[in-house]
C-alpha cells in the first residue's frame, strides 16, 4: 500500500461514476449513522462528536453527497 492512498477512502481516483459500489457506500452511511444515534441515545457525548466528525470527513458521504440530489 503506498503513502499516497487514502485512509477512508479508494487508492485511485474514480473515473466515472460507475465505478462507485453504491451499495457498499449507502452500508457504510447507514452504519456511521446508527452508531451516532446510539451513541446519543447513551449519553456518549464525546463519541457522538467523534462519530459526526468521521461521517462530515467520510469519502463515502462525499460520494454519496454527489450521486443522491438534495441530500
């Protein structure tokens, strides 16, 4: 793996649209978004923030931002 790569993300830049694996990144938010919920629902303040500022950063949201209008 090179230095270059991603951590939450793909080694190489996407070239079209298609190659995204939509359903791995609507698992992937959806998860993000249940730990945050839980997270909330047990007072963990501190992982609450944690896990919000995981999925602003996330490479999934990012793409999922682009392909869902309005979102």
């Amino acid at each position: 793996m090179s230095s270059a790569s991603l951590i939450n993300g793909v080694d190489g830049q996407l070239t079209d649209w298609s190659q995204v694996n939509w359903k791995q990144v609507r698992k992937v938010v959806r998860n993000l978004r249940q730990r945050i919920f839980r997270a909330r629902k047990l007072g963990q303040f501190k992982q609450l923030r944690r896990l919000q500022k995981l999925l602003i950063k996330s490479h999934a949201v990012v793409t999922a931002d682009k392909k869902i209008p309005g979102f």
